[in-house]
C-alpha cells in the first residue's frame, strides 16, 4: 500500500487532506520516525508528541512566509518530514545529513538553530517588531514545551510580550516532561489548568447571557470585564498567562487533530498576545513511554523499533531507502564518563556527608539518578534554570557543604554571571562536572562543548582541570572537594579509555602535570581525554623511529609552568593537542605560561577545534576530521618535527 506521506513534498500537500488522511498519515509519520532515529539516535519522544500539532500548524498557517519557531527544536522531526526533507530524512544525525534540530540552511521553513532551551518567546518576539519596522505583516509562531517554561528567560519574553501588545502566538506544548518529569512549583500549577474546563468558553457563553440584559454602551462594557474576571478567578484562580498579557485559551488536546486545527483558526487572527495551551504525550504511540522514565526521550541506536510499524514502506519511498542508513555500529559494553562520574559522585557522598549534588533537569544524561536513588535528600534538580542551579550552588557552598553540579559544558555557559558572581567572587567552593566537554557527537554544535575552557579560565578562584581516564576522574574529584577553590572538571560523552587500569595516576597536586612517557625528539602536552590518543600517536611514531615524549597537563588553570620551562628547554618541539577551540583554550594558555616563565615560546604548536561551528557526527568521525584522533595527532607531530629539523626523510603513515 503506498504511504500518505511519500506523496508530501512540501505544507501545500497537506491542504486537501481528509481527517481520516490526516489520522493516516500522522500513523505514517510516528512510523518513520521510529524506524530511523532506532537506525540513527535522535530525540524520539519529543518528535512522536508533536505529531498532530505539526500538521495542524502547516495547515492553518504558511510558514514559507509566517514564521514557526521551535523552542529547544528538538521535536522537529515531523516538521522536517513534511518540509521537503523526507527523503534526507534517513541521513538524520548522520555526518553531512540531516540536522537532529532546526537549520536554515536545510529548509527556509527553519528559522532558528537552537539546541538550548527557554529562547522561543523572545526570538519569536524579536522577529515579530524586526517585521513591523521593516513594514512586513506575517504571523509569528513560538512553540514551547512546559519543559522550557521553567527558564527564566521564557518569562522575560513574556513579560516583553505582554507589555508590547504584539501578535505574537506563544502555543505551550505541555507534556509534563523535559527530558526527565517537569519539576518546580510551575508543574503544579499547569496541573491545575490541564483539569479545569475550557474557561474561554465559558466566559464566551456568559458574554453571550448578559449581552441580551437591557443595557448598552460603558454599563454594558464593565458588566462583561467583571463578568471576565470572575469566570477567570473562578475556574483557574489567577492565569499566570493573562496577568502577563496574554489572551489565555485551552487546554487542548494535542492528540486531536480535529481540536487543535479549530484553536489554530480561532486564534489566527487575534492582534494582541496570544497563548494556547496544548496538551501531549511525550513519546505519543510509543509503547512503554508512559512509564519510561524519560518518556522514549532519546532513541537508542540499534534498537528495534518498540511499536509495531502499521504503514510499511513502499518501494522506493524514503523508508524503503533512497540510500541506505549507515548507522553506527553499537559501542562496546565499557563504562562511559558519565558512568564513572556518577560511581565517583555516590561513593565520595559516602565518604562525606557534606557531599550534595545538583543538575539543571538532566537526572538520566548526567548520571545523576543513581545518586538521587541512594541520596534522595541530598539531590536537587532545578529544572532548566542553569543560572538559577548555579547561585543556589554558591548558597549550598556557602552554608558549609560541598555542592557537586553537574551540568553539560554547552548549558553551563547559560550560568557564565553566576559562576562569576555568586561562586568565584564570593568565594563559594563550588566542583563543576562539565559532561559533553568537546566534541558531543551527533547532536552538533549547539551541543558541543567547545568553549568551556575559554569562559572558565579568566575567573579567579576557579581551577580548571581534566582527567585523562575515569580513574583519574574520581581522583580529581576527590581532590576537588578538598580544595577551598571552585574546580572545573570536563569530559567527555564517551567511554572512557581502554586499558586505563594499567596507567595509576600519581598524586593530584595543584597545577601539576604528569609524564606519561618519555622521549626525547619532541613532546606532547595533551589536555584529559586526549592524552590517550597522544599515547597511541607517540607508540606508533616510535615504530618509524620518532621518540616523542607525552605529558598529561591536567590542569588548564594554572598551566605547570614548570612543565612548560623544562618542555620548552628539554624538547625541540612541543606539540600542544585538547579537544576545545584554539582561541582561549588550552594550547593558549600554555603559551601564556611560557611567556610568564620566560620559556621559548617559538617551539610550542597547536592543535584543537578551528575558528567555526562544528557540525553533527559521531564523535570518532569529527576527531578523525579534525586530525584529533590518534592518526591526526601523528600527522601533526610529523610535522613539527620536521620543522624542527629532528626528521630529515618522510614518514610514512
């Protein structure tokens, strides 16, 4: 049977779609989505939640023209289906395919790339007087999860929204998960609005009632404007929503396609802020969602699909492969970083009952539950509230406990004021675990965590640290929670390195490194988990006969400038490699300190992540790109040391 959905090339294929099209094809759409994001990885729940809703906004509005934009973006997979990128829709987080989130240069039916949350109502805000001043009329759409709604920053919008009396559309996707369960008093709230009645209706058949009492003109006007507010306190008490401007209409069900196109038409043209409450299912028609504790959050790679697929592919549709998937193998049965610091966390709580631990509604990615599991008075989510996570660290800090946030590279740098504010100018002992420092893999550059070293660096009082395996983590750590400095500790989503058992580190010691080899043609200063992949390149030089020397440096504030003197004056080369951008990473500031130390400066190279966005692909490949795997580092080795004048003939590699 030929699928709905290999005939929808562009929105305007959706026009003459019967309900019962519709139904078919949003079946077809959960399909193919569950088909290959357990092929490729991605965010299933979100996608499967926003079906419907997808359907009915490409129907209601033209978004060629009017502007959709999706906060976080991560649920746009139905989007792109529909947008002409169905059959891309198989290279999904694939390098050179599909982007896992929103991305202009994809589709002009995207608008945004966005990775982080909260951004949704005040981009949308912004785009929407950016049109007026340049006399353009076209409706502006924000999409935003419940999720999302814990942001400061989405209330910032709203509160400008509401001020500006703009026609702007915010539609609160509500499914009372982020990524783990919506947390906060802002859950409970909206769990009262989801079991209240359609209040707009009941104040339009009120209005209705009195319009036929005998009174006209401002009599008649102030009878309904209290008639409004008592309806309003009545069923909802105050509505958050109105109080900030907005005309408050739902909830709907998200699920009824029926339901949610009618609320679209009916709030089209409204010319004043507008909010509608949508409620969904995360993981919608994925069997095991419902009590999943992420809600089918993310697929897992390799994975037959959980639904039994009810719309097959036909032949040569996108599912059926216009090229074949080529998904990455499933990694081997070791622990990953996250992994290890999470065992860390747990056991240095049981060493020490100041120990607490935090993260910003990411319990599942940083390894968290298990510590809430067994530590459940000491654990906080704050929800997506990196700023607010990290001031309440600094109070944690400052009543005598020795808080743990751990919180991914790219979200910390939401919390750059706080970190500098509330922890290191106060001195407030704060141990940041930075996961998904470097390169993320598949999820791109809104998640790559590439800058962490260059915002942490110049703060006093903060230390900023790696380890070159998981031993050495928990290590760092436990040296970290000693220390009456914040430290910052950074690795990445990966598994920690093989044979990492039979390297025992010495003794943490402040701003110290560790040789890790000798040699004596040249030397490598790698910086946490490229210290394994400078082993690699080192033992492999050996065997062409280059010597090299490798030191792990541990430390990125402050730099061993001793290490950096005696390397200096002892190698005729040093050859500098970390998984961070060149400007103001590590590589910088070990040129910093030789300059400090009065070093020779002119024999130090570096290698790390260019001047640009790095886009999605496996972590492997875009080391391998970047010539930061161990053949990369090898190359730039060679190449050191023949300007070095050390080598004289080629090596070949």
């Amino acid at each position: 049977m030929t699928r709905i959905l290999d005939g929808i090339n562009s929105p305007a294929d959706l026009k003459p779609l019967s309900v019962e099209q519709l139904k078919q094809l949003a079946q077809e759409i959960r399909d193919e989505i569950e088909l290959v994001t357990h092929q490729t990885g991605g965010h299933l729940g979100s996608a499967l939640g926003v079906v419907e809703l997808t359907l009915a906004l490409h129907r209601v509005f033209d978004l060629s023209d009017d502007r959709l934009i999706w906060d976080v973006s991560h649920q746009v997979y139905p989007h792109k289906l529909v947008t002409g990128r169905r059959d891309r829709f198989r290279t999904l987080r694939q390098f050179g395919g599909l982007s896992g989130f929103a991305c202009p240069a994809e589709s002009p039916y995207d608008v945004y790339m966005f990775g982080h949350a909260g951004t949704a109502v005040s981009t949308a805000l912004g785009v929407l007087c950016g049109d007026q001043h340049r006399g353009r009329e076209r409706k502006v759409v924000a999409v935003v999860g419940d999720g999302s709604m814990t942001c400061g920053v989405a209330y910032e919008g709203l509160n400008n929204a509401g001020g500006l009396k703009k026609n702007l559309l915010v539609i609160l996707n509500d499914n009372r998960w982020s990524i783990s369960q919506t947390v906060g008093a802002l859950a409970t709230y909206l769990d009262k609005i989801r079991t209240a009645p359609l209040y707009r209706e009941a104040k339009q058949e009120l209005k209705s009632l009195i319009e036929k009492l005998p009174l006209v003109g401002a009599p008649m006007e102030r009878v309904l404007q209290t008639v409004a507010h008592g309806v309003k306190h009545t069923i909802h008490g105050v509505n958050i929503f109105e109080e900030l401007g907005f005309d408050y209409f739902g909830p709907v069900d998200g699920h009824d396609l029926v339901a949610v196109e009618k609320a679209l038409r009916q709030v089209k043209d409204i010319q004043k802020p507008v909010l509608l409450h949508v409620l969904t299912e995360k993981g919608h028609g994925h069997p095991g969602a419902e009590t999943d504790s992420q809600r089918a959050h993310a697929a897992k790679v390799g994975a037959a699909p959980a639904m039994k697929l009810a719309s097959p592919a036909a032949p040569g549709s996108s599912a059926e492969g216009s090229g074949k998937i080529e998904a990455p193998k499933p990694p081997a049965p070791t622990k990953t970083w996250t992994q290890v610091f999470a065992e860390s966390a747990i056991e240095l709580a049981r060493m020490d009952k100041r120990v607490l631990a935090l993260n910003a509604a990411m319990p599942e990615g940083t390894g968290l539950a298990k510590f809430q599991k067994e530590f459940p008075d000491r654990y906080y989510d704050a929800g997506i509230c990196e700023q607010h996570a990290i001031a309440f660290a600094s109070g944690l800090a400052l009543a005598g406990n020795r808080p743990i946030a751990a919180i991914y590279s790219t979200f910390l740098q939401r919390a750059f004021d706080q970190i500098m504010h509330e922890v290191c100018l106060n001195k407030n002992p704060v141990l940041f675990c930075l996961d998904r420092g470097g390169i993320a893999g598949d999820d791109g550059p809104t998640h790559h965590g590439v800058f962490d070293i260059a915002y942490l660096r110049p703060f006093p009082n903060l230390c900023v640290a790696a380890p070159k395996d998981g031993h050495e983590l928990f290590r760092m750590m436990e040296w970290a929670l000693k220390q009456d400095i914040s430290v910052a500790l950074r690795y990445p989503r990966s598994s920690v390195p093989d044979g990492e058992a039979v390297m025992f580190s010495k003794e943490i010691r402040l701003g110290e490194a560790e040789w890790v080899r000798e040699g004596k043609q040249g030397a490598i200063l790698a910086y946490g988990a490229l210290v394994y992949p400078s082993l690699e390149a080192a033992r492999r030089l050996a065997e062409k006969g280059l010597d090299l020397a490798v030191v792990n440096a541990r430390f990125a504030k402050p730099v061993d400038e001793d290490a950096v003197q005696r390397l200096c004056a002892g190698q005729p080369f040093v050859l500098t490699v970390e998984d961070h951008q060149l400007l103001g990473g590590f590589g910088s500031a070990v040129l910093e300190a030789a300059q400090t130390c009065g070093a020779d400066a002119r024999k130090i190279a570096r290698i790390g992540i260019p001047d640009r966005f790095i886009e999605h692909g496996t972590r492997a490949k875009l080391l391998e790109m970047l010539g930061l795997d161990a053949a990369g580092i090898a190359r730039s080795a060679v190449k050191c040391a023949e300007r070095a004048g050390v080598i004289t003939k080629p090596i070949a590699l």
